[in-house]
C-alpha cells in the first residue's frame, strides 16, 4: 500500500546560461528553495516528489539568442549523470525524495553534436531512474527530438512506448514526464498513461498563455483524460543572463505553478511571479480505486486500434516528417520558421487547413540553403536581410 505523500512543484528564480558554468549561479538559488520547502514538508504528510521547472538549471539563454545547435552544445549542454544533476542527487538522498529535473543533455551514444531536451528521476538512493527526451518543440527551440532522427533512435535506444513515452515505476506510483510545448498535445499524456502513468509532471510554460488560461486548460484536461495527478511546476522571474538585475516578461508574471488531482481540479496553484511553489497531498491507493471501481475513468473507452488506423490514414494526407535532422543538426530559427510555413502550405493545398481572405502562400524553404555554422544571432540577422 503507498500512503499518502506531499508532492512539491518548485517555481523558481532561473538565470540564462551562456556557458556551463553559469548553472552554478542557478543550482546555488534553487538547492536553498528546494530544501527550504523540504523543512517544512513533513507537516502534514512526509514529502516524497519534488517537481523542477523547464529552465530551472540552464534558463534559456540559447532559444532566445537564436544560438547555433551546435554551439550550444559545445558551450551549455550538459551530461546525465554529470556535475550539475549530481548537486541535485545528494539533495534527493539527503531528503529521501524523487526529483524531478529537465536539461538539455548530449546524447553521444545516440548521436554526435546533438542535445536533447531531457526531463530525468533521481530516486531516493541519487540515481537516475528516468529520461525522456522532449518529443514536440515549437519553432524558437533548436533541440533535437526523437523524431527528428528516428531510425537512428530506434538502433539505439529502440521502439515503441517505452523508447519514446517512457514511465518510471516507483514506490510512489508510476511517473511520466512532459516538457512545455509537448503537452500542448493530447497524445503526450495519452501515451503516457497507456504506458501506465499514475502521476504526470510537466514543467515550463510561456507567460502570455499563463495568463490567459491556457496552461492551466492543458493541465487540466491531461488530468481529467488521463485519470492521472498533474504536478506542474512553471518559472519564477526568469533571466535573460546570470548578469541581468531586471527579468524578463517571458515567464514571469503570471507563471501559474499547480498540482491538479485525477478529475482536474486544482489542489494547489502558485499564480504570481515570485520564487515560491505548489504542495499537494498525493493519494495514489485513491487514485487506482477512482479507476479500478468507478466508471468514469476514461482509460478503459480508449479505443487505440481504431484511433491508430484513423492516425494512419490521416498520414497520407499529412504528416510531419521524420528524421528531420538525421544528417544535420536543428538549422537557425529563421529556417526552422520557414519549414513551419512551409508545413502550413501543403496542408492547406490538401485541403486540411482553409486560409483566410486575401491569404498568399510562403516561400519555400528551399530559397533558404544557407550553411549552419557560426555564431547564431550573426547568422540569423544574415537570413533576415535576405
């Protein structure tokens, strides 16, 4: 049986890193705020997970400065296990908790002069138990995806839901992982709960759709869809460098960190833009008994086999291609852009998208064949011009 526990998600002060050793100035203000919320955790129930946002190590210093991938990966990604997650592992044992983290991690033994968007598990013990590697990102993020070089990551890593929405079975209930922008799509959720998730933990958000309600829609729906806890935990004041006094507006005044239950309520929500967090009871033995004995979890009605002929035919119409960067790493933003567009007009030549009056088409991508070397911003402004 798992008693009830406290799940805590950290909302908090992060920093843009333009090298590796900038994490320090980030994990030197998030271990304090973590451990301050871990005193104070076994007052009710003992604590045992605690939920990072997207950023929280590195900021995002290279999507905003349109950075070259490959730069990036030679000044700011990072190794799992290395230094940085190894601060946070002697934080885990030292509380006995599971932590929840995101990075953007090298990935050699998939591929060379990649970085993926990584969220990871320290158990209890230090270790990693889990990653998953982010699966969507929208236009402005250079990372690469499973998708982008999928042959390659089923050689190496393999297929199916355990090599793309992979979920860490614990003491504590099973846990799946989203990054942003991917649970902007039903399907994360969804693949992660048929792989048996219990508890959902999502981090980072954009500020404006904090504000209007979208980040909490989302979160919501994931929980109710799914029967599954959603610990979501979003930015504080968010800075563009570790150099800067003032923070940006990018995620920092209407963040909305929050812990949903299984029928999509909100157990707990942060809605300001200071460093602060979320805490929540979770019942897991309560949550198996919603979808064991009840008949409002969803879970049982999902008809995937026909779902997934649907998706198939679908395809045919339309589909983002896969192995995108196989051969090259994620291009400037400018053509990333493009190809988006470029997206966008072939659904609207099959008839899948209706343009509004007076709509032309986009150029092609293919008036874009500049090189991907050199420095980022530099590059871009080159394209801009052009």
């Amino acid at each position: 049986m798992i008693e009830p526990y406290m799940a805590f998600a950290i909302q908090s002060k992060t920093y843009g890193c333009t090298s590796r050793e900038d994490i320090k100035k980030n994990l030197h203000n998030l271990i304090p705020q973590i451990e301050g919320c871990l005193y104070m955790g076994d007052v009710l129930y003992p604590t045992k997970l605690v939920v990072l946002s997207e950023g929280a190590l590195q900021g995002f210093y290279d999507e905003h400065s349109r950075m070259d991938h490959v730069e990036a990966c030679k000044k700011i990604a990072i190794t799992l296990p290395g230094e940085e997650s190894e601060k946070l592992a002697e934080v885990a044992k030292k509380w006995k908790v599971y932590l929840v983290a995101q990075a953007k991690v090298l990935e050699p033994d998939i591929i060379k002069d990649r970085f993926f968007n990584t969220a990871f598990i320290i158990d209890p013990e230090g270790n990693i138990i889990h990653k998953h590697r982010k699966g969507r990102v929208f236009t402005p993020e250079s990372t690469t995806t499973p998708c982008d070089v999928y042959d390659i990551w089923k050689e190496k890593v393999g297929e199916g839901l355990d090599a793309f929405y992979p979920v860490a079975d614990t003491p504590i209930g099973r846990i799946g992982t989203m990054i942003c922008y991917e649970g902007y799509f039903c399907e994360t959720g969804r693949m992660l709960a048929l792989n048996g998730a219990e508890i959902l933990c999502r981090g980072g958000e954009l500020e404006h759709h904090c504000n209007i309600g979208v980040w909490e829609v989302m979160n919501r729906a994931h929980a109710v869809n799914n029967s599954c806890y959603m610990v979501a935990a979003n930015n504080g004041p968010k800075f563009h460098t570790t150099s800067e006094s003032v923070p940006s507006m990018t995620g920092s005044t209407g963040s909305d960190t929050m812990i949903c239950n299984y029928r999509g309520q909100i157990l707990s929500r942060v809605d300001k833009p200071h460093v602060s967090y979320a805490a929540a009871v979770i019942n897991i033995e309560e949550l198996r008994t919603f979808r064991v004995k009840g008949m409002m979890s969803l879970l049982p009605h999902v008809s995937a086999e026909l779902w997934g002929e649907l998706y198939l035919e679908a395809a045919k119409k339309f589909c983002w291609p896969k192995n995108l960067y196989a051969e090259e790493a994620p291009p400037l933003y400018p053509e990333r852009k493009r190809f988006y567009k470029e997206i966008v007009d072939q659904m609207i030549g099959k008839g899948l998208l209706s343009p509004p009056e007076g709509f032309e088409l986009h150029e092609r991508i293919e008036e874009y064949e500049e090189p991907r070397k050199g420095e980022g911003q530099e590059k871009e402004e080159e394209l801009v011009k052009k």
